[in-house]
C-alpha cells in the first residue's frame, strides 16, 4: 500500500474526537499482537495543556542520555507520521506503512469480534507495535483524551506525568475540574511515580487520593522540585531548575513562556524518577538536552517582517500563558490575531483573554469540519471586541493576508505582529500555507 491510502483506510475508522469509554477493544488488540507496551518502560503523560511539549522535553532528555527512544503524542500539526517518532524522528512514509500492514490483520480480527476499532485505537496499537519492534529503550507515551479509559492506558506507565488540569472536553470528561481529574488520574498506576505540576486545589486532592490509592510515589512541582529561577533570554529562557536529585544551573531552554519552563522541570523530574538511584543527572547533558528541544506550533516563530507566531492554543488556561508569553518575550506594538477555533470549545473565554493584547482580530474556519462557522466566530468576537476591530475572512489563507495587511499599516516591521491561534489544525493549515520547517 501507499502512505495516503493507508492513511485514508485509518481515517475512515471514525473521528478521533469521538470517545467510546472502553478498553476492551485495545485489550483484545494488544493481547493479539503479543502485548508491545509491555515490552519497554513506560513515561504516560496526560493533563488538559503542555503534554506534547513535556513529552518532547522528555524524549530530548532520554536520547541525550543515549537511549533509544519511542514517542507517541497527539495531534498532528501536517502528518499522521509526526504521531510515532523513534530517535526523535517521525517513522518515514514507508515504515508508516509497513507498521500498519504488519497489524491490519488483527485489526480485522478485532473488528469482526468486538466492534470495529476507531481512529486512535489503530494508530495506538501502531505505536506500540512499532516501539517493539524497533525496539526502543523507553516509551514517551501521551494520552489522547483523558486517561483511564483512553487507549494508551493499556499501557502501565512507570511514570505518570499530569500537566495542569483545567477547563477542556467537557462533553467527554465531565463539566468540573474533579471530574476531569479523576479521569485524567487513571493512569497513575501501583507503585509508578506520579510527577504532578502546579495543580487547581480540586485537581490536586483528586490526585493525591489516586496516588495514596495505587501506592504511588508522588512528586509535587513547588514541592518536591520546581523551577528556582528563569528569566527572559534572546530566543527564550534562561532556567535554573531545582530537580527531585539535583540543581540544574544555567538551561537554556529555546521556548517562550513561564508554562515551557513549568513543563520543563516536569519533565526533568520524570527522567529523574525513571533513572533511579539518588545521583542527580549530568547537569552538562540536561543542558544539552534542553537547548535541542522543539516545539512546533506552540508560540512558534515561522515568519519576520512582520513576525507570524502560532500557536495551537485551543481553551482559556492555553490562551492565558499564551497572552502572558507574548507580553513577557516579545513586546509587539501592534498585534493582530487569525482566529479559527472548533465550534464545540469555550470560544468566548478564548477571545476575552486575547482581547486586551489585541488591536484587531480576524475570523476565519480552518480545515477541520468542526470549524466555527466565521460569522458565528464574527458574532462572538463583536460582542468582545467590538464591531470595528473584528474582520470576518472566509478563508485562513486569505485571512493570513489581510492579517498581514494590517499588521502592516504601523510601517513597525520590527513592532508588529501576526498571532494564528486557535486550534492545532489552524496552526497546521497556517505553517504548510507559510511553509513552515517541518514537524518532527
């Protein structure tokens, strides 16, 4: 088969928002491919913001210290592949096919016996097949949706990192932060370390009473380690990290915002508690390990004169240390947002918090058939920003331009700013019509 017909056969297994609170699909699955995940430890991370960012710190952590590494994380900003990367790089066009052929067969075993399995259930089951069979020394493992009953929880992490809970999914996970993190802690499994970053006073308790539960070690940012020190610093931030093992002097970390620096010691501590033992890491290598780490699509530079920065930013606690971000490390005199957001999101808490940073806003659908209409989008922002600030563009490249265009109008090259949020699909349909580098 061709990579496009194999994606268009995984594509056709259903949306990857629509959740079936169920594991006994991916059980069946695993038990038929000989149980992969089992085959190497495993970092699971789960939390509402910064999971795809932490996992990457992690995995940039790991192949620092010369291990081979496996990391699955979600969504995609341009290709199915950026789904499952080994040693850092995306599985090739090829080796994408190969992994889904390799398992095709038991996924029609699985379909003919128990229903047929979705969208993320098939490109799960890849990952940890492929991660087998490589093989790799560790897993980097990120949750769909939620925890206990998404798919990667078939897996037993050794570490279980929770990134900040807040506010997103409710239609799935529930319409408080308890709920949603008692179900982000199902993957806080007995005798693991739970790395916990700053938490809400709701989240926390509900996590620490699944880790009295389970007999997990816990490990607190703001406790147990955190960030001692940062400041802002030409391409980023310079960190002084205080880690479960050791202080870590002078990381220079090539993100934007204090969240990156959060998530940073957060996954600093992971690899901390995966090595075991009591001796810090090198402080040498995780200075290395952090100065490679990317993040693409989360305040991403893809374009000067004027400066473009996207972000995926999709709920308010993403769109709050994006705005902090901006007024922190990059000062623009003139901004003017792209803004296309899928219709069942909190989009007018997006939108009061973009407000204040904002001098004008255009509205625009991006590729996703779960696109807010932009005269609905033009409505909600209207109320917010007024009439006279909100341009309403049918189409995201065409509202690049006319972004570009005013951002344009100061004669500030060096002042002005183009912000393209809104959604991970936004920022992917915004970095391949600016031909942005691509994502590994």
């Amino acid at each position: 088969m061709e990579f496009q017909a194999v994606e268009k056969a995984i594509l056709q297994r259903g949306v990857e928002w629509d959740i079936d609170p169920t594991l006994d699909r991916i059980n069946v699955l695993m038990d038929l491919l000989g149980q992969p995940q089992r085959a190497y430890p495993v970092v699971h991370i789960t939390g509402t913001n910064g999971k795809s960012s932490t996992a990457r710190m992690i995995d940039s952590l790991l192949r620092e210290r010369n291990l081979r590494v496996g990391r699955f994380t979600s969504p995609h900003l341009t290709s199915m592949r950026e789904r499952i990367s080994i040693d850092g790089e995306p599985l090739s066009e090829d080796r994408f096919v190969e992994v889904y052929e390799d398992v095709h067969p038991y996924l029609e075993l699985v379909d003919q016996e128990q229903g047929r399995l979705s969208f993320f259930e098939t490109l799960t089951a890849m990952a940890f097949a492929a991660f087998a069979d490589a093989p790799v020394d560790v897993a980097v493992i990120e949750v769909g949706m939620g925890g206990t009953w998404d798919s990667t929880n078939v897996a037993d992490g050794v570490v279980s990192v929770i990134t900040p809970i807040s506010l997103d999914h409710v239609g799935y996970l529930g319409p408080d932060i308890e709920t949603i993190a008692r179900e982000k802690a199902g993957i806080i499994k007995p005798g693991a370390t739970a790395v916990l970053a700053q938490q809400p006073l709701a989240a926390a308790e509900v996590l620490m009473r699944r880790a009295a539960e389970t007999g997990a070690t816990v490990a607190r940012e703001g406790l147990e380690f955190g960030v001692a020190h940062r400041e802002v610093a030409m391409g980023g931030q310079l960190l002084r990290l205080q880690g479960l093992k050791g202080v870590y002097d002078e990381v220079f970390l090539p993100l934007f915002g204090e969240h990156q620096a959060g998530n940073a010691v957060c996954a600093l501590a992971a690899v901390e508690a995966l090595t075991g033992g009591d001796d810090p890491l090198d402080a040498d290598l995780v200075r290395r390990a952090f100065a490679q780490v990317t993040s693409p699509g989360r305040l991403e530079v893809i374009r000067r004169g004027p400066t473009v920065v996207v972000d995926a930013a999709h709920n308010p606690g993403a769109m709050e240390v994006v705005v902090q971000a901006l007024e922190e490390s990059f000062g623009f005199s003139r901004l003017v947002a792209v803004v296309a957001v899928m219709a069942d999101k909190d989009v007018s808490g997006v939108l009061e918090l973009l407000e204040p940073v904002v001098e004008e806003i255009v509205v625009t659908r991006n590729s996703s058939p779960r696109s807010m209409d932009p005269e609905e989008l033009a409505t909600l922002a209207e109320d917010i920003f007024g009439s006279e600030r909100v341009h309403e563009v049918a189409r995201i490249d065409d509202a690049i331009d006319v972004a570009l265009g005013l951002a344009e109008e100061t004669g500030e090259f060096g002042g002005a700013g183009v912000l393209i949020t809104g959604s991970v699909v936004t920022v992917g349909d915004a970095r391949t019509l600016l031909k942005a580098g691509r994502s590994r």
